[in-house]
C-alpha cells in the first residue's frame, strides 16, 4: 500500500495508505457517522464532489454486493444509483478480508474499478474533530511525496448538472417487483392510476422504489427541465448534492408552478426543500459542518414526536424567512436547524431529512409517502 496524505485547506495533514485507486483527488471534506451502509453511500449522488471520510471504525468486512444486479425496471437492486459518486474515501481501518452472503467482492476492488481513491490508517476521530471545530473545508488526497494545491472551490461548482439524468425516463408501477430477501414471495404492487413527475437532481433509486412500490408510475425527467408542460398528478423533488442557488432553473420551474392554482400535490426532499424554499423567496444557509449521517435526531413541532433520520446535506431552509402562509414542521434536535416545512392549506411539504433512505432508518418513510400519495387520490 502506498503512502497518502490528505492535506486539508488549512494546511493540516493526515497521513495514511493507499486501498483504492492510485490517483490525487480533491473536495469538499465530509464525515458520515453511520455504522453500516457504505456501498448505498458511496453511490448516493448526493456526496458528488466530497472526499467522504467513514467514523465508524472498521470498513469493508461485509463486501460489496453484485453492483451489476439489475431489478425488471433497469433500477439498480442494491445501490442507490449506477456508480460510485464520492471524489474519495477515507477510512480508519479497512477490512480487506470480508464475509456477508451477499458479497460478491471486495470494498478495494470496487473502488479501483471505478478510479476511486481511498485512504486506510487514519485516525477519523481526530479529522472528524478538526472539521467539527474549524468547519466546512477543502482537501485533497497526495500521493507519496508529490506536491498539489489544494484550492479547488466546490461552491462554485453544479454538481446537479453532472449527476442528474439526461433524458425523461418513465416507469411503470404494474411492471415494479420489489426485491424480497427471505425467500418469499413478493406482495402485489396496488395500481393507482396517478402518475408523479420525479426532478431528478440527484435521485436515489430508493427514493422511486418507494413511489413505484405505492402504485404510481414515475415520469423522471432532469434537474433543468419545465415539468409544468407535463400532464401529471404529483410533483416529487429529489435531494442532491451541492448548493442549491446553482439550479436557477429548477427554482424559476418552481416557482411557476406555486403559482398554478390547480394546488397539485408536491414533495420535496433535501436539496429539493431547499430549492422549494428559494423558489418561495426564503434564505438557505451554508452550515458549519453539514449533516452527514443515519443518527440525526429530528422533532415534530408541536408534538412530541421524535424521527432518527438519514441526511446528507451542507445547507439548510432560514425558517424565520418562510412566507406567512408556510410554517415550520420538523427541527433538527442537534443544532436546531431546519428539517421541514408546509403550506398552511395547500398539499405541499419539504422534508430536509431522506425518509426512505437507504441504507438508513425508515422511521419517517411511512407516513411521510403515504401523505404525498394520499393527497393524490
């Protein structure tokens, strides 16, 4: 293995070895303190552009899955999307050895198939802290003793763009068959008729597993494109990475269709929250450090009912710069940061947490989709 540095933008370093592709690469520097989940991380388009660095001490001892698995849809049947996403992975110890009934070959491997560079012998706790304390920060992974600027500013860069899809893709509900591991047999998918328009700005496969599996069929179309041309009976916006004032044109597609009186269902997720709010007119603001993890701890306001929930972004919805006619539902018990929002009589929300996500808690998906899907009915 060899030798690798990560040198962070304020000139701190940590030194490590090489298990993955033996290439420099350069960040946005990001801590996921999840205990299990690493191949549906690593794919989840969301981390586009991030040198994720794993807290949980020990990776890769249960393998990757068969990431060429494919459900009757075309949907991956593992991962979260059709490749691996992160900019690079660091990790205290890797497991080169690994045991899972599902594993088909190693994290290693993986990542060198896919040029992804990766980094073991780190003290994560130490760099976790650094971030933590100093913030938000650039770095980059050198390779024995070369010598590279570490200046690469990911603000200013629309990853949306790059991992959105291309073209408007469709799917139907009467051809979904749910993945059953037990060896039963799959419950029949109910056909409802309805058909959602999913913007695709960086969409997890998880997140049309869970319309399709509801009976709705799905119209996909990319992150730019004017949807309020579609006949349709729900609109979903999906998370994705980076800042969320770079999809002007989602915003100006959103706020055109706020401004329909016919009041059709929406539902917005993470990124998609904060381009919703943008669209209303609100603030969204760079977070310290950013929620990056499947223990985020969120409370229903006015109630007293608490969500462990999966997240992965660095900016957050200003509540106190909604429109009077929307209010806040759901507060981040860490920080106190925003987690969601809803129009006082229209069938519209935002969510800034995943509730379907995967792999993650699904403590929030059930009720959460059976709103937006019962609000089409």
């Amino acid at each position: 293995m060899r030798k690798v540095t990560l040198k962070l933008s304020d000139g701190t370093s940590f030194e490590g070895r090489s298990f993955g592709y033996e290439a420099p690469a350069s960040g946005e520097v990001v801590f996921n303190s999840a205990m299990m989940g690493y191949p549906e991380t690593l794919t989840d388009p969301a981390y586009a552009g991030q040198i994720l660095v794993l807290t949980y001490p020990l990776i890769g001892n249960y393998g990757v899955p068969d990431v060429t698995a494919k459900m009757p849809n075309g949907l991956s049947t593992y991962l979260e999307s059709d490749r691996i996403h992160v900019r690079a992975l660091v990790v205290s110890d890797y497991s080169e050895t690994f045991s899972n009934w599902n594993a088909k070959e190693s994290l290693g491997e993986w990542l060198q198939r896919e040029k992804i560079p990766a980094i073991t012998g780190v003290d994560t706790r130490e760099l976790t802290k650094t971030i933590r304390e100093k913030g938000s920060m650039t770095g980059k992974l050198i390779f024995d003793a070369e010598v590279n600027n570490v200046e690469e500013q990911n603000a200013a860069i629309a990853f949306v763009s790059e991992v959105s899809c291309k073209e408007v893709i469709e799917y139907k509900a009467a051809e979904y068959v749910p993945l059953v591991l037990d060896g039963g047999e799959p419950s029949p998918t109910p056909v409802l008729g309805k058909k959602v328009v999913v913007v695709d700005c960086g969409l997890c496969n998880n997140n049309l597993r869970s319309l399709l599996s509801r009976g709705v069929d799905v119209v996909r179309v990319p992150w730019d494109y004017d949807f309020n041309t579609l006949t349709f009976d729900g609109l979903f916006i999906s998370s994705g990475p980076g800042n969320p004032e770079l999809c002007a044109k989602t915003i100006e597609h959103l706020r055109k269709y706020l401004e329909n009186t016919a009041q059709k269902p929406l539902m917005a997720i993470g990124l998609g929250q904060q381009l919703l709010a943008l669209a209303l007119g609100a603030k969204v603001n760079k977070l310290r450090y950013g929620h990056h993890s499947h223990n985020q701890p969120v409370r229903q306001i006015d109630a007293t009912r608490c969500f462990i929930t999966t997240q992965n972004h660095g900016y957050a919805v200003d509540a106190a710069t909604l429109p009077a006619d929307w209010k806040a539902t759901y507060v981040n018990m860490n920080d106190d940061s925003n987690e969601g929002f809803r129009h006082e009589s229209a069938p519209w929300f935002g969510l800034q947490f995943l509730p379907e996500a995967c792999g993650g808690t699904p403590d929030a998906e059930l009720p959460l989709y059976e709103e937006f899907i019962n609000n089409m009915k």
